[in-house]
C-alpha cells in the first residue's frame, strides 16, 4: 500500500490536493464494503476528526477532497472494524497467566504442561485453564487420581475450556473446605463410584474455591489486556462485548480506558452483583471514551460439553441428568426487574432447550411493556423446535458463536441424540425468526480469529475444513448474514449503530484494511489485518 503525505500528493495528485474540501485522511483505490442497507461496495472514503465524511466512488472522493494523507489501498478489501458480540477479555488475560491447557490432547500432556508451569512460577495455588475431555477420547469427565500422585501437597485447581468445570487434587479441596457433604444449588460436586470426591466440580460450585483463589496482580491482567488488544487489532477486530465483569475487573478496565491504554471499543456486561447494581442505579449508562456499560448478564444454566446446559429431557448419554439451571427463575425475575428500573439491557447465557425456554417466557413477558428492549440469549445453542416461534415473537436477540458448531460437532449428537440435534447450532433458523444475529467467538473458550468465526458459520467446518459435507450444513449462514453479524448487527445488538457498523457518512471511521482477498468459500483460507483504524487513527500497521 502506498501512503502519500500532502507534499507528494503535490506532486502525484496535485489537482485533488490544490481544490475541494479538507479532510484528514483519503482512502482509494480500494473495495470498501460498507455494509450499509445496500450492502454498497465503493473504491474510496475521506475521514476528518475520526469521522466518515463520505464514501464513493474514487473519481468522486479524490475530486471532491483535499487531505493530509491519502492512501492507495491497492484493490485491498475494506469492512467496518469486526466486532466480536460476546468475548471474555478478562478471563482471555487470566488464561494467559496461567497454566495453558488449551488443545492438550491428553491427562499426561495436561500434567507435563502443569508440571512446567510450576517449574516457571511460584504460585501458592497452581490454575490452569483449558482442558477439554473430548480432545482425549474420553466422553466422560477426568477424576484427579493422577492429579494427587504428582501434586500430594500444592493446591492445583484446573478450569476446562467452557469454564462451567473444574478439575482440583485434594490438596486443593481440603484448602478450600470441599468434601462429601458439600453442596450446592446450581452446582454439583461429583464423586466417583466409592462415594469418594472425584475433583470436578460444576457450575456454582466453581466459586467454593474459584472465589478463594489468589489473582493476579492489576499490572500483570493489565499487561495480558493490552498484548490481547493487540491481537485483535492484527485481525481487524476493532469492538468487544465483554461477556462479564465482575467490580474489580470492570474497575481495572475502566482505569485502561482513562489512561488511553485500552482502546479497542468495549461494550460491558456487569455481572448483576451487589456493587455493580448499586453503580447502575446510582449512574446509569457509562460512556467514557470507548467503553460503553449499558448491560447485565445473567448466567442461566452449564455448558453442554459438561453436561451443565439444562435439557428439557435427559442427556443421551446420561439419562439420569438434565443439566443445572445455575440462575434460579426467581432470580432471573429479580434481575429482570433491576434491568427495568436502570434501563439496563439484560443479557442471559442460555444454552440447552430448557434454559432457552425459560429466558425466552422472560424476554417476552417484558417485551409487551418494552417492545425495543434488545434483551439478548447469548449462545441460544440448543432450542425445542416448538420454540423458535416463540422466539420469534418475543423480540429475545440472539447472540450466537459459531465456531462452537465446528468444535462440539465431535460429541454434540452423543449429548443430544438425532432429533434434538434438529434444534442445536441452528443459526440460519434463529436468523430467519429474529431478523438479525450477533456473532462472536466466546474467546478464550474458542479462537478470537474473525476469520474462523467466518468459515463457520458460511461452511458450518473447523480450521481443518472437517467434516466434509460441513456440520448441519442447513443452518450456514450466507456470508451478507455473517459479516453483518460482526458490523452492523453487533452494533445494533449493543444500542451503538448510529455510530458504529458500516461505513457511512457520520459514523465512527473504525475499519479493517484486509491484508488478502476476502473469500468465505471453499476451503479455510487465513487472513488478517494489513492496517485497523479506530476513529480514523492507525491502530495497527503491517508495515
């Protein structure tokens, strides 16, 4: 790409430079895709003070506008910066300070990785994140047998990679008071066959030790935030909607973003606790430079591939459970009505069919007071058939994620059996009833590449390009619906698309300038950013 300051545009193109009106920035020779209501594609933009001041054609913006610097995008693809509707910025910055258990492919290789860790850290507690049972061979979870014969001694709590399950040894649940008669609602402490505790524990009971575990300090989770921030911006993800934060994480976050540390756009999803209420009531909406806190999120049930996610009826391979609804109804009432009285959206993780129907009775009972309220199921994995009518009616946005077809393909129908299988991953059904989706990723429970987001949903296959014929291949999403899903529709989903999400005249100058060409078919093809822009500063540069 070529860069040309206002004195070589003397020079070079001398008769747009010498007339027309000043802008900061002139982008041509590109394929910008707008994703405005007319899906326009058009070879140029001029920006002034972060701001689209017009797009079009390149003989008209290059005409019409004088700048400070003009770039010759070389025929390269253009989009609005992506946005990812539900990522976990701060549980991402914890997984990296931890051990890494991601894609082990084995309980020796997870206790090599861990033994490595401990040999590089001095940690009072060993935490590890990632670990995934299916990567094994194994449909069923691990016991912490070979856990407790390489760490007799050091507390070492492990999360799998939804973070709705825990692997401790026993050193780890003596420390933390956990033993056979502990229990809990909306959790479990499973035992093995002798009654003895088999170290996993589900959902809410994560936070007997997940609560007690010493953190990392601010300085280290703010390191890890800004190496994160920079990963996104090499693939051109320019906004988050971060799925959850608790007081202190929302603080940390929030100090970044005044000290001009963090950039990238933020949309908050408060965890609806005691402080985050009392901030909510006190100051409503937040908007403080790039961070937008307008939104709680409610966790209603587990994770399917720990047999958490609530099941109208039993698990196929486990007859004897339906999964856990970790927010009891009264509760979702209670933070229902806290989100009517600070105007809060309410965002509810709702993944089995189960789960989906209660949040869906919920939505719909506040719709007839408040038909635009937006309040989004994140994930709406698994639905009854009989369901997605109601969806439909209820004005309940779906916030989908679809690389979580691709990876649980592996064991899904096992968990769900053929005919409930009808109703999981069904994004192209939830699109036609909704009207619109919000994709994200979940990371770190999947990859934060876009483009991976973007094969599967299109061709419903892994980064391996498996299974073949693709994974319920009837419910692909078009590649208009997957992009918009990241632009316009993500924006829309966060009360942000008047200034975010295409690029038209008025709105934000946040884009991607892609570095090869853009193509959803066929087979998985990589791709990154060459440069992102936030308000019409580089954010990140190839060159």
């Amino acid at each position: 790409m070529k860069i040309t300051s206002i004195f070589c545009a003397l020079i070079l193109l001398s008769a747009s430079c010498m007339k027309g009106k000043s802008v900061d920035l002139v982008i041509h020779n590109a394929k910008i895709h707008t994703m405005n209501d007319q899906n326009s594609v058009v070879q140029a933009i001029a920006i002034k003070d972060g701001k689209v001041v017009e797009v079009g054609p390149d003989r008209q913006i290059m005409n019409k506008y004088s700048a400070d610097e003009f770039i010759d995008a070389e025929g390269k693809d253009i989009f609005p910066g992506f946005a990812d509707a539900h990522g976990h910025l701060m549980s991402l910055a914890r997984m990296k300070l931890s051990a890494d258990l991601f894609g082990s492919v084995s309980m020796e290789e997870l206790l090599v990785r861990v033994e490595k860790y401990e040999q590089r850290k001095e940690r009072p507690v060993i935490v590890g994140r990632g670990w995934d049972q299916s990567l094994w061979g194994s449909k069923e979870l691990p016991t912490n047998d070979q856990l407790n014969e390489r760490f007799p001694d050091k507390p070492v709590v492990l999360y799998r990679v939804d973070g709705h399950a825990v692997l401790a040894n026993d050193a780890a649940l003596k420390k933390y008071g956990i033993n056979e008669n502990t229990h809990v609602n909306g959790g479990e402490v499973l035992k093995k066959e002798d009654g003895k505790l088999s170290g996993i524990l589900l959902d809410n009971a994560i936070p007997l030790i997940g609560d007690k575990l010493p953190d990392f300090s601010d300085a280290e989770l703010s390191k890890a935030l800004l190496e994160i921030q920079g990963e996104l911006f090499s693939y051109g993800v320019t906004d988050v909607h971060e799925a959850g934060l608790t007081p202190r994480d929302f603080k940390l976050m929030r100090s970044l973003v005044k000290s001009n540390k963090l950039t990238i756009g933020i949309y908050g999803m408060l965890y609806p606790v005691k402080e985050n209420a009392d901030f909510a009531k006190k100051h409503g909406f937040l908007k403080e430079k790039n961070l937008l806190v307008r939104s709680f999120k409610v966790i209603g049930d587990g994770a399917l591939g720990s047999r958490g996610a609530l099941l109208k009826q039993a698990y196929s391979d486990d007859v004897h459970n339906h999964g856990l609804l970790t927010t009891s109804l009264s509760d979702m009432k209670r933070y229902s009505s806290l989100a009517e009285l600070t105007g809060y959206q309410l965002n509810i993780h709702a993944i089995g069919d189960s789960a989906n129907r209660l949040v869906l009775d919920l939505i719909a009972d506040y719709a007839k007071r408040k038909p635009d309220h937006r309040w989004r199921i994140e994930h709406a994995q698994v639905l009854d058939l009989k369901d997605f009518d109601l969806l439909a009616s209820s004005g309940a946005f779906p916030s989908v994620q679809p690389t979580h077809a691709v990876s649980d393909q592996r064991w899904a129908e096992a968990r769900l059996g053929k005919e409930r299988l009808k109703g999981a991953y069904a994004y192209n059904s939830l699109l036609t009833r909704a009207g619109m989706l919000a994709i994200g990723t979940d990371f770190p429970v999947e990859s934060l590449n876009p483009f991976l987001t973007i094969h599967a949903a299109v061709n419903r296959k892994n980064a391996d390009n498996h299974p073949i014929e693709g994974f319920l291949p009837e419910e692909a999403l078009t590649e208009e619906a997957c992009l918009r899903g990241m632009t316009i529709w993500a924006a829309f989903a966060s009360f942000q698309e008047k200034t975010k999400g295409s690029l038209e005249k008025g709105k934000d100058a946040t884009l991607v300038v892609l570095d090869r060409p853009f193509s959803s078919k066929g087979l998985y093809q990589p791709n990154f950013s060459y440069m992102t822009f936030i308000k019409g500063k580089i954010a990140f540069s190839m060159e």
